[in-house]
C-alpha cells in the first residue's frame, strides 16, 4: 500500500484541526460494496477524504479526531486466520496506523464510547450504509443528520489546493492516460466496434497498475455527452470522443478527452468544428492564472464558439447578445470545467456549490452555465479540467426550433446539415500557479496534423 509520510499526514490533520477548533471530527471510511451477493463486490474505492487525512486504503475503517482531548483513533478490525486464508496475510492495522501518524487502533464495536453526539462534526455521507450507521450512532434519523458546514467548508479549503507531492500524482495520472489516449488514436480504424477500443484502453491502463477514475467515453455519439454504450461499429467519415482517465494506486485522477476521426483524416466539415473547439481550449488555458473568475473563463470560450460558428452561417447577429442570451448552451450545454484531485469531479460529493461557488456568486439557470461545476475565482494550487466541447444534439436542436427559441440568431435550416456530425470535445488538467498555469503531463497530441499523424 503506497503512503505519503506519517508527517504529510499529521500536518493535513492538524491544520483541519486549527481550522475547526474544538469538539469531534469523524471520518466514515468506505465499506465493500457487493455486486449480486455478498461475496461478489465491486471494486474497492475508498473514500477520498478518508484516504487525505488517513490514507489507509481498506475497508470497514473510520477515524476520529477529538481535539478537545488531543486524541486521534482509527477504528477497525485486526486480519483474523479466516482472512488471511481467503485474502492472504496483511500488514496489520496497527502497523498501517502508525505510517500515518496514528497510534490508538480500537475494534469497531467500541466507537459509540468515544463519540459525543453533541460534538461530532462529519461530512455529507454518499454511501447509503455509512447514513444508517451515522443515524444509528448519533441516535438520528438518516434524514435527520446535519453534515458540519464548518467541516465541509474546512475540508474543502485545504484539499483545493494541491502541494507538490499529490502533484506527482496526479502528473502520474495523466501520463498513464496519455497513453491510453495514445493507444485509443491508434487503435480506431471504420469496421471495427468501439469496445474493441476500449479494451485496448483498458488493456494499456492496467499495464500500467492504474484504474478507472470513471467509467470510459467512448462514442462515434460524441452529441451525448456521457456516452457509456460502446456498442456501436465505426464507421469512416464518423467522429469518436474519447474521455477517459485512470487514477494511481493513491487515488489520485486523470481526465482527458481527444477527439478522433474514425478515418484516420478529418474532413473540412469535422475540421472547421474542431479547430474551433481546440482555440476554445488553447485560448482558455493561456487565459489561466490566479484571482480569473472561472466563469468569466467559460463565457470567453463561448464567444470564441459563437463567433466561429457564425463565420460557418450556422448562427446570425450579434455574438455579445447571443452570449447574454445563452445561445452557446444549445451548442456546449455543460460547463467549460471542475476542479480534480483525488476525485475525478474534486470534492464534488461535499457539495458542488461549496466547492465551485462561494457567497454573492450565484449559479446561472442558462444551459451550459448551469452546468458550470467550476465558477469561482481561481487560486495558486487549483487544478482543474479545461474542456470545452461543440455537440450538436438533435432532439434538443428539434426542441428549440419548434418553441422558436433563439430564431433570431439560430439558422436551423443550416443546422439540419449536422444533425449527424456528433460532437467534439478537447480536455487537459492545468495547474493553477503563482504567476499563470501549467498543463500537467507529457503532451498529449491534439493538433490536427498530430493526431492525423499517430493515426496513420
């Protein structure tokens, strides 16, 4: 089991617990999930919050900080003889605590004498058998428990913002997706079927010890923007989205996405949709350095689609009031992008407001910009995602032409040429730094003429 240092440990929960000053604070670990049966479970993720502060990638764990009494716990259970016949022998628990700063290990049975209801705080919970044994605990209907804002506001605050060492991590998280990326632009070809591709991706992502950060996307229906079916055969003249990334051993993610022509070369129509989606991308990048409110970021990519798309007569009229009129989410209905780290949508199950807004900065209700997870001003130690994408979904571009909605800027006859083109979207993970931005990772090609190339 890969660690930081017992020091990088302690340090992280002395400064939550300087941040929070007084009472409890309990961390729900993740338990085994089954698939059909008991025995049959999925793959074990741990909760991320647990691993920041505890590390420890095991089941059946949780862990109390009392600060009042200056007092840290893990609880959970020793490896007996059964497990050791089923899963073979363990560094204990014990052992594993004390690498990361923790020197009282007690049997889960015993939590309810060290909790006082009264002053415990602990974060949202998004597993449903860590809400009951929280309602059990703190003798607390499920829809009862009140998750600490000071805690989650705390939690929030510090793991935004990534140091050095979940750097290289994370920097490791990309490289592996490189080359997934990489081994996806070589293995696409017309004739065969998509999850002939994603085998090869996953094939190339265990050979490098790593797992999924999310399921793969990978679609000649790049128009839907979560595509998880892989069913389909590709065909020349198609595009294929490819998201997808993987996350170290730690925990820590990558996510990228490419856009390939099926053919191997795209075609003038392909070409003028994504070239402008990758100025989008190139654009906001360089745009990126700290106190840029993200938002400002996302509608500047907007203008850049709409006055693109103007140039091809696909929209008319003035590109400022098209972007105050929210026609750019007919075209790019989700945000320009959201913060990463130890989960592939960073902090996201604390609550995303907390994490992509703050007070006096409300969600928009237009499309696309409601879907913007990521609107705050950025900070030195922010990594977030850039992808900016251009779809070009025909049940919704059926819905808006009969309400009439945008006749004054949409040229739907015009749109009705690529009511089968899909969809194109380009994404890179930045660090935010002191004086700009840094992409992480190798390059990953995405210059047309560089993916045309590793494709031929």
């Amino acid at each position: 089991m890969k660690l930081f240092s017992a020091e990088t440990y302690k340090n992280r929960r002395n400064n939550l617990k300087k941040a929070i000053g007084k009472g409890q604070i309990l961390f729900l670990g993740n338990n085994e999930a089954p698939m059909n049966y008991t025995d049959n479970t999925f793959r074990f993720r741990q909760d991320s919050s647990f691993l920041y502060y505890f590390g420890i990638n095991l089941p059946g764990l949780s862990a109390l900080i009392d600060i009042d009494h200056d007092q840290e716990i893990i609880f959970g259970h020793e490896f007996s003889i059964d497990d050791i016949i089923w899963i073979g022998p363990h560094e204990s628990l014990a052992s594993l605590a004390s690498k990361v700063g923790v020197e009282q290990t007690i049997s889960p049975s015993e939590i309810d004498k060290y909790i006082f209801k009264n002053a415990v705080h602990f974060l949202p919970q998004y597993r449903f058998d860590n809400q009951i044994f929280l309602s059990e605990l703190l003798d607390q209907k499920v829809s009862e428990l009140k998750p600490s804002l000071s805690l989650i506001q705390a939690v929030i605050a510090q793991r935004s913002i990534k140091t050095a060492e979940e750097i290289l991590q994370m920097t490791e998280a990309v490289n592996i997706t490189r080359q997934m990326h990489i081994t996806a632009m070589k293995s696409t070809s017309a004739g065969k079927m998509e999850y002939e591709v994603v085998g090869k991706i996953l094939e190339t992502m265990h050979g490098h010890n790593a797992e999924l950060s999310y399921p793969v996307i990978f679609s000649v229906n790049g128009q839907t923007l979560h595509n998880h079916y892989h069913g389909n055969k590709m065909h020349a003249g198609q595009l294929a989205i490819n998201d997808s990334g993987c996350e170290t051993e730690m925990g820590y993610a990558g996510d990228i996405t490419r856009t390939i022509p099926v053919s191997g070369k795209f075609t003038q129509k392909q070409k003028d949709i994504y070239e402008t989606v990758l100025e989008m991308e190139v654009s906001s990048i360089e745009s990126l350095k700290p106190e840029l409110m993200y938002r400002d970021v996302h509608l500047s990519a907007n203008k850049i689609l709409l006055t693109n798309l103007k140039s091809l007569g696909l929209v008319n009229g003035n590109v400022d009031d098209m972007l105050t009129e929210g026609v750019g989410g007919l075209f790019m209905p989700h945000g320009l992008g959201h913060m990463i780290g130890l989960d592939v949508h960073d902090l996201e199950a604390l609550g995303e407001n907390y994490v992509g807004y703050r007070d006096g900065l409300e969600r928009c209700t237009q499309l696309g910009l409601k879907s913007l997870r990521m609107a705050k001003e950025l900070e030195a130690g922010h990594v977030i995602t850039v992808e900016p994408g251009c779809y070009f979904i025909p049940e919704l571009i059926s819905k808006y032409k009969s309400e009439g909605k945008f006749k004054d800027f949409v040229n739907y006859s015009k749109l009705e040429e690529y009511l089968d083109f899909g969809g194109v979207r380009i994404e890179d993970n930045v660090l935010i730094t002191e004086s700009g931005y840094e992409i992480l990772g190798e390059v990953i090609p995405k210059g047309v003429e560089e993916v045309e190339e590793i494709m031929k």
